[in-house]
C-alpha cells in the first residue's frame, strides 16, 4: 500500500497572540505541497508602540511565493481577526474564498463601502455543507458563537481528518443561528479525528461561558427600568445581541435608533440573511430627537472607545443628533479588548461626568464571551476524542492552560507551536519539522507596509523622542552662508534651567560647522552627519533623550 500523503500545519498568525488569525494546511511533499488557508485576519494598532498604525496582518510573503499550490481560502466566520485583511492581501494571492452565507454577505458589504469597491469573488456554500478544495475536502460544523454562522472544520485529507475549531462556545440557547453541533461532533469522533486545532482564549477560566439568552434577560430587565433615555453599545457583530436589545426595546415600548455606520452596515446584512426576520424596523440618528427620552433607545458603535465612533462623539459633544444628558442610561454589552482599556476608560469617565448612569459586565451580566471554558473544552474533547490537541488562537499563557488541561483529559498527544512553525501531523509522530518565516504588515492609511519600513520604525521614535530639523547653506569655501535654521518637533522648549532649546541646538549647530576641518566642511555629506550626530547628543543631554534627526546641507 502507498504510504499516505504527509499532512502538515503552519500557523502564519494567531498562535501567541489573540487576533491576526491566518492558519495553513498542506498535503503533498516539497514543491507537489498542496496549501488550504484558514482565515485572514488582523489585529489592531496600538497607539503607544505603533502610533498611527490602523491594522497589523499577518506577512503573507510566503503564500505569495506558493500562490500556484494555494488551492484556497475558507473562512470560519466574519469577525475581523478572522477575515479582516482579505481587502488589503486577497489581490496579492488571488486564490478561491469559501464562506457560508452571512460571511459572504457581510464581506460583499464591507467591499461596497470602500472608495473603490473591489471585486473579490467568494464561493458561498450552505452551513453544514462540504465542498472540495483541491485535494483537501471541507465541511462546515455549525457552532455557537458571537456571530451568526460560525464553524468548526472538519478537513478530510488522504492523511487523515483535522478538527480547525475556529472560535466557538457550547451555548444550548442562542438567540439566532443553531446550538453548536454536537450530534456532527461526536459522529466525527466516532470517524476518527487525527488532530484537533483549538481554540484556547477561555482555557484560564473554570466553568461554562454563560448563555445569550441570558444577557438577553438582563439587558431586557435594564431597558424596562431606565426613565430616561437609554443607549447600547456592543459589537455590532453580535446580531444576536443586536436582536436581544431589540426585542428588550419593543417590550419597553422605545423605538431603536441606529448610530454608527457599522452598525447600519451590519443590521442591513442581518435583515437581507434573515436573521432579523419578525425584528421591528429601526430608525435612523436624524430622528432620535423626535422621541421622549423614556421612548427611544440608541444602538451606538464605539463599544472599545474608538475616538471617531458614535459613543465618542457623543461623550465629546461632536454628535450632530444625538446626546446624552444626566439621568440618561448607557449599557456597555462587550467586554474590552485588551489594549484598549484607556480609550475605553475615557469614554466611560466622560459618560459619568455627564451625569449618565453606567452599566458595564463588572456589576451586570450583560455581557458574554464567545469563546469556551474549561468544562466546555473538556466537554468537545470527550465528543471528538482527537488523536493530538494543538492550541491556537491564544497568548502563551492560553496555549499552555489548553495544552495542560488536554493532556488531563487523555488525549494521547499535544503539541504547543508557534507562529511560523511547520508541524507534520502525520503519518508517523507530529512534531516541529520546519520553519516558515513569519513577519507584520502594518496598515498605514491606505498603505500596507512591512515591519521594517522607515514610516513604522521613524514614527516609533517620534513618539518616543521627538524630532529636529536643521537646514544649512555652505559657500563652496565650506563657510556658513547664512545662519542655519533649527525646527524642533515634539522636543520640550526649555530644559530643566530654563534654557531654550532651539538657543542650545543653534549654538551646538555652529559649533560643529567651525571646529569641522576646512575639508571635511566642503563635503555635504559629512558636514550633515556630523551636524546630526551633535544635535542628538545635544538633545540627549539636555533632555535625556536622542530625537530623530533630518539635516539638510545646501551648497550655494
């Protein structure tokens, strides 16, 4: 008998870190290797260490190398970790995309509201469906999350069947869509399951993630109290939170007002895939002034403090139709992404400051996670009975918490990895085989830059440390022909004496250019260096700090 195909994983994102998923399976050996990508997603900038930056992805430098073997792209829902950063790389692979139908919807609109549509063409197949993508076979597993037609993988291969989890929860009592499968789940169990690729971002917390419909009662128990007006705020992915307020509004007797384009975007997807079918119409922000402040509720974007969301505007006054006011109610159904506590604190402290009542998941449970506890991790384990557990789509501590509590329930081996590592999964024993080079693309405007680009690296150090401008005229004597003129950016005006900054920069300007021998001053290029090199440690011991130097020399 032939000996099977050998089976191979590679995460390029998403392992080590929540956010920027993009997982890789390969069948065949050497340059015969067939590659089916799972998912392509982003994470988001930090304004500390990468300030300007609006999206980190995944480098996809390998896969454009093995765009021929790339047979496609499949995606396990629409969640922009998850498929966040097909607009800005799909042009560079032009591979397949498979999604089930609200993921191919949602991603048809998020193209729509470009500048430029692209035209991306996706392959919809039907929740619970198969489909063959070069030689790897697909079937789409219903499971519950926190939007609508999430999935598991189930990967058939001549190697064997590969369980990608994607993210998901064990909710028996959704609000929209279908219980995770479990009778699918035990069937391919009883298949035979040779790897499991886990989801591991709950693997620290005991128990079971509580249910939507629960969130749905207090969220509903909430809007029946509030006298004033009330406003939601939660990520507009959620549809079946979104559905949850409605529901809470109409018993309430209060009109839903819609505020934030996203959130536009996203109910009109809803409604054109069904899944807000029997949910009344909403209206739009012009007419929330219209209503009594007990009869309307406002649907609101800006639930992780992004400064030019609805709520934002909102706190800073910048709405032009909607406001809040004391004795006003603002419910916060999601929980903060970490590394955006801050943005988050500002928007709340600026709510309380006028005079609106607060509620977060810290006093309520209006708020559930998406993702599986312990006992539900335990719970798939004992359905799938997978051969090796592989944690993914989590930091260090996660995988580690996943790998362990794997290993407790029997499973006969687990392997931690990291981004870039090439796995075999069989045949034979897995183990680390490889390495693929792994990196950062940053999304800068409307640009996509690589890690090491001079924008993302010299703006890191402008935050940081500033920046000063000299420009000088030399004679072709090398003599000053004028005075040299010195702009300081983002450096303090005076230094801890009272000096004046620019003065001390002038001055260690000039005297660079007078004790430069008579030669040296006639080469531009070593007058701007050494120029350089005098105001940094000029700066630097005044301040403490080395800005960013940009000298130019010109020759009159």
């Amino acid at each position: 008998m032939a000996r099977p195909d050998e089976l191979t994983f590679v995460p390029l994102g998403g392992v080590g870190e929540i956010g920027m998923n993009l997982y890789l399976y390969g069948i065949g050996k050497g340059p015969q290797r067939s590659w089916l990508a799972v998912d392509l997603g982003v994470s988001f900038g930090d304004e500390e260490h990468l300030p300007g930056i609006d999206l980190i992805m995944a480098d996809i430098a390998f896969l454009e190398k093995e765009r021929k073997n790339l047979v496609g792209l499949v995606l396990t829902h629409a969640h922009e970790d998850h498929f966040g950063a097909i607009l800005d790389l799909w042009p560079r692979l032009q591979c397949p995309i498979y999604a089930t139908p609200f993921s191919a919807a949602l991603f048809q609109a998020k193209c729509e509201a470009e500048r430029e549509p692209p035209k991306i063409p996706v392959t919809v197949v039907p929740s619970g469906g198969r489909v063959d993508v070069g030689p790897f076979n697909v079937e789409f597993v219903p499971v519950a999350h926190s939007i609508p037609e999430s999935h598991a993988l189930a990967i058939r291969t001549t190697a064997g069947l590969v369980l990608h989890t994607g993210d998901w929860k064990i909710d028996r009592t959704p609000i929209i869509g279908a219980p995770t499968d479990e009778k699918r789940l035990r069937e391919l169990g009883d298949e035979g399951v040779l790897a499991l690729i886990g989801d591991s971002t709950n693997a620290v917390r005991d128990g079971c993630s509580p249910s939507e419909s629960e969130v749905a009662r207090t969220i509903a128990e909430l809007v029946k109290a509030a006298k004033g007006r009330v406003a939601v705020t939660t990520f507009a992915s959620n549809v079946g939170r979104l559905r949850a307020i409605a529901d809470a509004a109409r018993e309430a007797e209060r009109e839903v007002v819609v505020v934030g384009r996203a959130m536009e975007r996203l109910v009109q997807v809803a409604r054109e895939t069904g899944y807000f079918d029997g949910v009344q119409n909403f209206r739009s922000a012009e007419y929330y002034g219209h209503f009594p402040a007990d009869k309307v509720l406002a649907l609101c974007t800006g639930s992780q403090g992004e400064p030019r969301a609805a709520l934002a505007r909102i706190v800073n006054d910048d709405h032009p139709q909607v406001t809040l006011n004391r004795g006003d109610c603002v419910i916060f159904s999601s929980r903060t992404i970490p590394g955006n506590e801050k943005s988050v604190g500002r928007i709340i402290n600026g709510l309380v400051e006028l005079g609106v009542e607060v509620i977060t998941d810290r006093t309520h449970l209006v708020h559930v996670s998406g993702h599986p506890r312990r006992d539900e991790m335990r719970e798939l384990l004992s359905w799938v009975r997978p051969q090796l557990v592989i944690p993914v789509h989590g930091e260090a501590l996660h995988l580690h918490e996943h790998a362990k509590l794997a290993r407790a329930a029997g499973v006969p081996k687990v392997l931690i990895c990291g981004n870039g590592d090439l796995v075999r999964l069989g045949p034979g024993d897995p183990s680390i085989i490889g390495e693929i080079p792994v990196g950062r693309l940053y999304k800068d405007g409307t640009i996509v830059e690589q890690d090491s680009s001079r924008a993302v690296v010299e703006r890191r150090k402008m935050a940081f440390s500033g920046c000063a401008f000299i420009a000088l005229a030399l004679t072709d004597k090398g003599e000053l022909a004028d005075e040299p003129e010195v702009d300081l950016v983002g450096i303090p005006e005076k230094n801890a004496n009272g000096e004046v900054l620019d003065d001390l920069v002038f001055e260690a300007v000039q005297a660079t250019i007078v004790t430069l021998p008579r030669a040296r001053r006639r080469d531009p290029d070593a007058v701007a260096e050494a120029v350089r090199r005098a105001v940094r440690a000029a700066v630097n011991a005044e301040w403490g700090k080395k800005p960013l130097c940009f000298v130019h020399v010109l020759t009159v």
